[in-house]
C-alpha cells in the first residue's frame, strides 16, 4: 500500500514543471498520500534535502516557470558512496514512489534505479530539446518553440529594415526540434540541425538565391548542435563536461555569420537566444500537457505500474518503458523537415 511518495525535477528546467508538480500533489493528496519534494533533483535525495508538499506548498503555481523544487544536473551513478546515500533516505523518509520529473539523463537514471536495484520510479517527460523517445511531445518544448517563433518574427522586421542576414542560434544539443518547428512557423529561409551536417555553400547558395529575386534580407535559424559537413568551422565548445558527459554547446551563429559575411559582403548579425528559451510562463499546451503527466504519474503508482513513464502518443496519455524513453534520442522527423526545406532561398 502506498502511503507517501516524493517528486522531483532534475536536468535544465523547462516551463510547465510547476504545473506536473501541482498535479502530481493534488491527485496525491486525493488518494489521502504523504507528498515529499526531493530538492535539487538527484542530489536532494543523495543529500536528504526533502521536505513534505502540502496543498498549500503548490497552490499559484501553475503559471509560473521554473521549478519550486530546484534542479541539478547531479548523476547518483558516478559514486558509490552518492548511490548509498540516495538509497538510505529512500528508506529513512519511508518513501514508497518516485515521480522523477525529467529529460534523457534524470529519466537515465530513474531507470537504472528501478531495473537495477529497485527502487519504484514513474517518470514524466520535459525538455525544451523533445529528444525523449516514446512521446510526441515533452514538457517545456511547445513554450520554447513560441518563444523562438516570437524571436523570429522581431528579426524579421529589423532584418527587412536594414537589408541584413540575421543568424538566430537557438538549443538543441543533439535534436533540432526546437529550430526546425520553430523555423517552419517563423518562415527561416535556413534551418541547421544536428541531424543533417551543413554544406556552408548549399547555405551561401540559398541567400543569392534570395538576393537574385530581389528579397534583401534573410533569416537562418541554427541549432547550437548544428555541425557544417567541412569541420574545419565547427562550433566553439566548452571542454567542460557536466556529470553525464554533455559539453556545453555555443558559438556556431558567430563561426557561421562571419563566413556568411565573408563570402556574401552582406551585413550579418547573430542573436543567441539561449536560456530565454527556457524561462519564464508556460504555454497553455505546456501547462496542460504537464497537468494531465502528472496525474498520469500518480494513477501509474496506483495501480503499481513502475520503471513506466506518462508519454503523449497522438492524443491519449499512455505508460511506456522508462526503457523505451531513454534507449535513444528522438531525433527530428525528417519529413518535417523537408517540408522547411521548400521555403530554403525563397
Ligand atoms: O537539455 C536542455 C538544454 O536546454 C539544451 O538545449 C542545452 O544545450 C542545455 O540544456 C543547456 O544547459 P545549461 O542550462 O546547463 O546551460
């Protein structure tokens, strides 16, 4: 019998946390359950930051960005000694479910702690990026896509003022979600993703093409993990790497404006928008998509479904294999893609 379960976010934070949060508390409290937030992700429960989540705790919350619990990037697996403590408060707080609130690496981990040793983990999909496998959609990403159309539609018309070529960097280490949506609905001239390395001439090609029909600007959108098929101009990274072995992505606007710049002659400029993307206010989509995981999540733990997490597929809600989240990355549909491709250079 389940008498008390904890929740927690962890990764980058997207818009929409605090409404899966909310969620999962009021359903838990309907079915008379003691509700813990884990603090700061993983590391909260290595290091016993847990406190109990009551109505009050998640009440206005539902708009707001970011996340009440806090996040970290923390991975129990990279020690032992981490594992043990982890494990330890599981049982010295009574905890009888997990709900990991998470991209690729919480959900990683969520199912490596219940095919491994055990513990009972339901997971709810978020990411700005919409790389999860299983799901259509991941919390977070439908507010990054809006806020990157927005930014588009602002560099259109001082791009059309000052005849320029305005390179938008935007996330997306390993999928170009975001860019590709976000460029379909903001009509890019360009669109460069990770899935599809750049030929710098086919890119040059599609702005003469422009220029020959008179059109004195143009917009390209380019996913930070865009890499260009010559690799003598690939992107600037951090030699850093975070806890599960991701550097820190960035520069490849700057390295491929200044070639644009170079063999073009047109006046280029570069926006990296960053965590921008990841702030503020969810989208309506968002607040309901993390409102119906959320109960999802807790009717999952109900019914002793673990190792399971609350996926979109077309409109319904549905448990799947952590598993089957985490085994590989979603990468970009390609036929979406081709259709951004018929608005290249024109
Ligand atoms: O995973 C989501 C994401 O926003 C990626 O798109 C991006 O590469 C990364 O997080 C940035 O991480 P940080 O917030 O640690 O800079």
């Amino acid at each position: 019998m389940i008498k008390k379960i904890a929740v927690l976010t962890g990764g980058g934070d997207c818009p929409g946390l605090n409404a899966a949060i909310r969620a999962v508390v009021k359903k838990a409290l309907q079915y008379n359950w003691i509700v813990y937030g884990i603090k700061n992700g993983w590391k909260g429960l290595i290091e016993g930051q847990i406190e109990p989540l009551t109505d009050y705790s998640v009440s206005g919350i539902l708009p707001k960005g970011g996340t009440i619990l806090g996040t970290s990037r923390t991975n129990p697996f990279k020690s032992e000694e981490d594992l043990q403590k982890l494990l330890d408060n599981i049982k010295k707080f009574g905890i009888d479910a997990i709900v990991a609130i998470g991209g690729e690496d919480t959900l990683g981990v969520a199912f490596k702690l219940h095919n491994v040793m055990g513990v009972p983990v339901v997971g709810i999909p978020k990411t700005i990026d919409n790389d999860l496998s299983g799901t259509d959609y991941t919390i977070g990403f439908d507010t990054a896509v809006s806020i990157v159309t927005d930014a588009i539609d602002r560099l259109h018309t001082t791009a059309e003022s000052h005849h320029r070529v305005m390179v938008l960097e935007v996330m997306g280490r390993h999928a170009g979600w975001i860019a590709t949506i976000a460029g379909i609905a903001g009509g890019a001239d360009a669109i460069l993703i990770p899935e599809k390395p750049f030929d710098i001439d086919e890119v040059v090609g599609f702005l003469e093409q422009r220029k020959k029909k008179g059109k004195t600007f143009s917009i390209i959108v380019v996913a930070e993990g865009a890499v260009p098929k010559d690799t003598k101009m690939l992107s600037v990274q951090d030699k850093e790497k975070d806890e599960f072995g991701h550097v820190r992505l960035g520069g490849i606007g700057n390295r491929l404006a200044k070639e644009l710049e170079k063999r073009l002659g047109l006046e280029t400029r570069v926006t990296v928008l960053g965590h921008v993307q990841r702030g503020g206010a969810p989208t309506a989509y968002d607040r309901v998509l993390a409102t119906r995981c959320g109960i999802a999540a807790v009717e999952m733990i109900k019914q002793g479904d673990f190792g399971k997490m609350a996926a979109l597929q077309g409109n319904k809600i549905v448990p799947i294999d952590l598993g089957q989240a985490v085994s590989k990355l979603k990468t970009v549909d390609m036929e979406l893609y081709n259709i951004a491709e018929v608005f290249f250079g024109g």
